[in-house]
C-alpha cells in the first residue's frame, strides 16, 4: 500500500469513527489520533508530511497491537445486531446520534438447533449462535428443528417475542 494510500485510508477511517459522535458525552480521542489530527497544523510541507508519516506509522501500529480499533458504521450496525437481547452496561463505544435512531428492535435468523430443557421450555441457538430460552408456558402447535426462520422483537416491558416459522410468538431471553 502506497504512503498516500495509508494516508487516505487512515483519515477516511477516522473520519467513518468520528463522524456523527455529536454527543457532549464523546469519549476523548485516542492520542494516536490526536498525534495525527495535529499534523494538519503545520505550515511547513515537508514537516507536514514528516509528521504524516510517522503518525500514520505510528497509528498502523497501535492498531496492528489492538491498543486502537478503528470500526467503521456497518461494524457497528454488525455489532449491535449480534449484542440484540443481552443486557450489557452502557460502555459508550456504540453511542451517537444514529444510534438513537437505527434501534435495533427485531432480528430475523435461523434456528441451528432447538432443544427442550428439563422444564419443557424451548433453547433456541440461532445461526449466528446466539442462544434464546422461552420464559413463558405456551405451547407451539409445530416444534422448532434446525432450519426453521424465527423472528425475534422486542415487546413490552423489555421482554423479547420470538415467532418460529410463523407461529404464534412465545417469549424469550436471551442467554448468550
């Protein structure tokens, strides 16, 4: 990859982090990416690019060790899809504007393996493996298998309905 090439991929992925984190709430930047940000204030061409390339070095590196990931807006779509159902602390990593916005509120899988437990409840495992147990008593007229499209969405009060192959929705939580 060219230097010019790194550079452009460099800013272009800052600019798909940064952009949108409007919030008064926005973590502080990295100082690999403040380090870099600052080149852009020197007058002088060739300090600038000086500064550019030992920043861009500097900032492959740290994300080559995974001190600093850089994600761009459909990673994080990716992330929250596979998050859906578990509750988790607010950490403030996928927090903006589209955030509020692009609410994830159901999520359309394939079961890869249902099983009843020793209560008679359903475990569901979904293709991307996350796993589901019914909380509530209703009976489903055709038992889930493997290949079954299932729907999940949320429903009052926090809780989750899940639909198997179109059935009347029974209520979950999700496990892991």
């Amino acid at each position: 990859m060219s230097l010019n090439s790194m550079r452009i991929a460099a800013f272009l992925s800052l600019a798909l982090v940064w952009s949108g984190a409007a919030s008064a709430a926005q973590p502080e930047r990295p100082a690999a990416v403040k380090r870099l940000v600052e080149c852009r204030a020197i007058a002088d061409s060739a300090a600038r690019l000086s500064c550019y390339d030992r920043e861009v070095a500097s900032f492959d590196a740290a994300a080559a060790r995974q001190e600093l990931v850089v994600v761009d807006r459909e990673q994080v779509k990716k992330t929250r899809r596979s998050l859906f159902g578990l509750s988790l602390p607010n950490l403030g990593l996928f927090d903006n504007d589209d955030a509020k916005t692009e609410q994830i509120t159901q999520i359309d899988s394939t079961i890869r393996r249902a099983a009843q437990n020793a209560a008679g409840k359903w475990v569901l495992t979904l293709a991307d493996g996350a796993v589901w147990t019914q909380t509530d008593s209703r009976n489903l007229s055709i038992d889930p298998k493997p290949g079954d499209a299932v729907k999940i969405r949320r429903a009052a009060l926090g809780s989750y309905l899940a639909n198997i192959r179109g059935q009347v929705g029974i209520r979950v939580d999700r496990l892991r």
